[in-house]
C-alpha cells in the first residue's frame, strides 16, 4: 500500500480524499496557490507546498510544479481529484513515467473517454446506443452548420475536453449557429484549454442519468448502479439522487450492462461514471464517460455503502475488487444538493466575499463535504462550489423530508449561495413526485424564484439564531480563555512562592 500520496486539487475534493488516506494510514501531501495558504485541504493534509499565484493556470493546472512535488516529498501516488488535471492525458502519462502511481485509469483511456468525440467513434463500434451528432471536433463553420441543419436544430455544442457543463451552448437556428460556436469554443478553451466543441443532437423531455462503475487491473468490472442528475442551471448539476425515481429495474439492467461494456470497449481501470440520457419514452443513448471521480459519488456511497475513494486507492496499488456485481446492494435512498457561491435570483452569478457567519446542518442521515470555515473569503479564481450537502434515509420521501430540515438549519451568511435555491426545488411537487427530467429549472424558474423571495424572512431567522449562536460561544470562549488565565497566573504566583522558600 502507498505511503505518501499527493492530492493534485483544492477544496471539497482534496479534504475528501484525505480524509479516507487518513483512514487508510496513508500520508498526504496537499499542493495550494497564494490564495489558498490557509485553505482547510492544506490545514489538513500533513505536508503541504505552495505552487504558484491564484490563477488556476499558474498553479492548480501547472502540472510540472506539481510533479516536483511529489518527487521531492517521496510520494508513492497522485489522486487528481475532479476538475483540473483529473482528465489530463499528458499529465498521467507524465506521472506514470515519473515512477509515481496515476490514480485514475490509463492515459490510453483518459484519451479516449475524456476526449469526448473520441468517445463517440470508440461507442459507435459497440452495441451500446450513442446520442446523433458529429464524430469529429468543429474545424469548418460552414459544414458544421450543415450538419447540424441534417441533424436537426435544436442541436447542442459542446466541449471535446472537458465537461460539467463548461463549453456548452444550445442552439435553437442556423443564425444562432456560428455565434454559438465561438462562444464554447472560448469557453472551452478558458476552462481545459482546449477549444475543440462538437455537435450532439439535443433530445426533448432529456433525463440525464449514469451509471458508477469501478473495473480492477485484471479484468473485472461492476456497476454500483445509477444516479439521477437531471436537475440542472447552465447545463450544470445542481441536485443530483439515487436510485432514480424515472427509471425501472429492468431499464437499470439494460444500463447497467451498457455501463459495464462501454469500460470494457477502452480497457478501463479505477473508478469512472458513465453517462446517458434517456428520453421520455425510456430509449437510452451514451452521452460521455467521465475518467474520474464525480462531485456526486457521495450520493452512491451512502446508498451502498462503499468508500470509492478508498475503492480507487485500492485498484490504483494492485488490488483486486473487493466486490463482485451480486454483492452490490443498495439501501434506503440518498439525495445532494450542491451548494454554490452564487446568486439564484440574479441568473446565479457568482458571489464573493467573506463567510461571516456559518452554521452547518449535522443529524442522523445528514453529511457536508465541504472545505469552507467561518472567515474564510471566497475568491473569483475558482469555480464557486462551495460543498455537498448529503441526505440519506430508508425511503425517498423520508431522504427528501431529511435534506428540506437540513437545508433549513443551514445557513452562509456574507455571501450569496444556492442553499435556499436547493430547498425551493426539494419542496417542488414536481420533483417531489419525481416527475421532472433536464428542463425542470426552465419550466418552474418563476415559481421557484418566487419561493426564493417568499424565504427571505425565514432566512433571516434563522441567520438571527446563528449569529445568536456565535455569539454566546464567543462568550463562553472568552470567559473560559480569561479563567484559564486566572488559573495560569495563580499556578504561577504559586511556583514563584515556593521557589522563593
């Protein structure tokens, strides 16, 4: 087993991935910018080095830094985390020929996968179902527009390197089309720097739901079966569950298997997602594999039962899989909201500033992953998620009546952030009765905005009972410093005397 590993991200994930090498009794080595020097990863990790500026490009992303580090600091491994250099071919095989222990799959893979056209060709030889669109990445404005005209408008473009919504655009028309790719294109380019987009059919009434698979070196993979991402802004996740309320056990079969043989299809090692979406008439097509860890693996922890960071440490030293696909077995269902720095009412712009104040929810069923403190200042440089807020419970209704208590108790003050944007979603009667697929934001946007304002007043409740809290705490340390300084001073009037007898 590893020794030391290095944590190539920041934040939530880094603090994640730390927690489960403590418990394994592995070391860990955080690496952090200028912005960062007193973030809770590095607090935590027990070797910690400082790599650039704030830009994440000249820090986070600067992958020739972090190599030093590791190879200094005699680390065995790199856990790239999500985001950043997670789905970075170059920077996996650079690890692998450093002598250091990727983990994550094969670049072979990473290039496959985590390019997303490539993707597309590699599915396109399997039986698995693969969305309409482009093969190859856009190059010629003119025939891109063909073919998306072929296809059929609306059509989305999106990024060829990358994902989580980065470098994706709608388009509903021809005279849409070229404005639409320049747009993603330097979106795409800011965020993975690579500009490459192509072109997916965009299918109607869309549920968009994957599949967690973890596949060992020596050849066995399982599913550890699906979770429902369809709650979305900006084409990004903001709610995620599991099981999915849409979906049948034979469907969930079906997908699993496709699962199964799509990291088959690029020999696949370590934890990965696959991802479909599934029309209303329950036809399911191959939308893209992740090659990492996702943000919501959380949710598929607590329905199973299974730590897959600790799964992935395990694959990535030789290990065989300590589950076969029979042993996999859910319980209860689990729900995560995503709690962003930004700002619902006002399109959910980013916000910035300083947490003054800060209370999370805890309870039974009840977890935050999250990497924020009171006091900390939230800065522009990375990307504003702040944590996940995890709820599990013996039914889907009781999970969901946990995560609204939950939400309630929880409380940001200084910035904007999306908690209350969270709870106007879970007390929705459409998602309450799990009829919802990838347009519910823009169907209900007024209503929910409307709960958002109608809220107002007992937010500041409960901000009112927070800073309350804070403030008899306050208290309570001050008076328990100043008698711990009487006692300090007595004890020490009492040396003095006997050293003068």
């Amino acid at each position: 087993m590893f020794k030391k590993i290095l944590v190539a991200n920041r934040g939530e994930i880094a603090l994640r991935v730390m927690r489960t090498c403590r418990e394994m009794g592995i070391e860990t080595v955080a690496v952090f910018s200028e912005v960062d020097r007193s973030a809770p990863h590095v607090l935590f990790a027990d070797e910690a080095y400082l790599i650039g500026a704030a830009p994440s490009s000249e820090s986070y992303l600067k992958y020739d830094k972090i190599l030093d580090v590791a190879k200094s600091s005699a680390c065995d491994a790199i856990h790239p985390g999500y985001g950043f250099l997670s789905e970075n071919t170059d920077f996996a095989k650079l690890v692998t020929a450093a002598g250091i222990v990727f983990i994550g799959p094969p670049a072979e893979a990473i290039k496959t996968m985590g390019d997303k056209t490539m993707a597309r060709q590699s599915m396109l030889q399997t039986e698995v179902p693969v969305v309409p669109g482009t093969e190859d990445p856009i190059e010629d404005i003119s025939k891109a527009r063909s073919v998306a005209e072929k296809i059929g408008f609306p059509v989305l473009i999106k990024a060829a390197g990358g994902g989580g919504g980065k470098g994706m655009r709608i388009v509903n028309s021809a005279e849409e089309f070229e404005d639409a790719v320049g747009k993603a294109q330097r979106e795409s380019q800011s965020a993975f720097g690579d500009g490459r987009v192509y072109i997916e059919k965009y299918l109607e009434e869309p549920h968009h739901i994957e599949f967690q698979i973890l596949a060992d070196q020596f050849g066995n993979i399982i599913h550890l079966n699906e979770r429902e991402c369809s709650i979305q802004r900006r084409y990004q996740k903001v709610i995620e569950e599991s099981p999915s309320p849409f979906i049948d056990e034979a469907l969930r079969e079906k997908m699993g298997e496709a699962a199964v043989e799509t990291a088959r299809s690029c020999n696949y090692v370590g934890a990965g997602t696959v991802e479909f979406l599934v029309d209303k008439y329950k036809n399911f097509y191959f939308l893209e594999m992740n090659t990492r860890l996702q943000v919501e693996h959380p949710v598929t922890e607590m329905i199973t039962g299974t730590d897959l960071v600790a799964e992935q440490i395990l694959i990535a030293a030789g290990e065989p899989l300590t589950l076969k696909q029979d042993d996999v077995k859910t319980t209860g269902h689990a729900v995560e909201c995503r709690i962003y720095a930004e700002d619902a009412a006002h399109d959910f712009a980013p916000s910035t500033g300083q947490i003054v104040l800060l209370q999370i929810p805890d309870g039974a069923g009840t977890r935050f992953d999250g990497a924020i403190r009171q006091g900390m200042e939230i800065t522009p440089y990375y990307d504003p998620m702040l944590g996940k807020l995890i709820c599990w419970s013996k039914d889907r209704n009781s999970a969901l009546n946990r995560c609204e208590r939950a939400l309630r108790e929880f409380y940001i003050g200084g910035i904007e952030t999306t908690i209350q944007f969270c709870r106007s979603v879970i007390r929705h009667p459409a998602f309450r009765e799990g009829s919802y697929d990838t347009h519910f934001y823009s169907l209900h946007k007024e209503e929910l905005l409307a709960e958002l304002a109608s809220s107002s007043d007992e937010v500041l409740l409960v901000a009112g009972g927070t800073l309350f809290q804070h403030t008899e705490q306050q208290k309570h340390r001050a008076h328990h410093d100043s008698s711990k300084q009487s006692s300090k001073s007595k004890w020490l009037d009492s040396r003095a005397e006997r050293n003068h007898r």
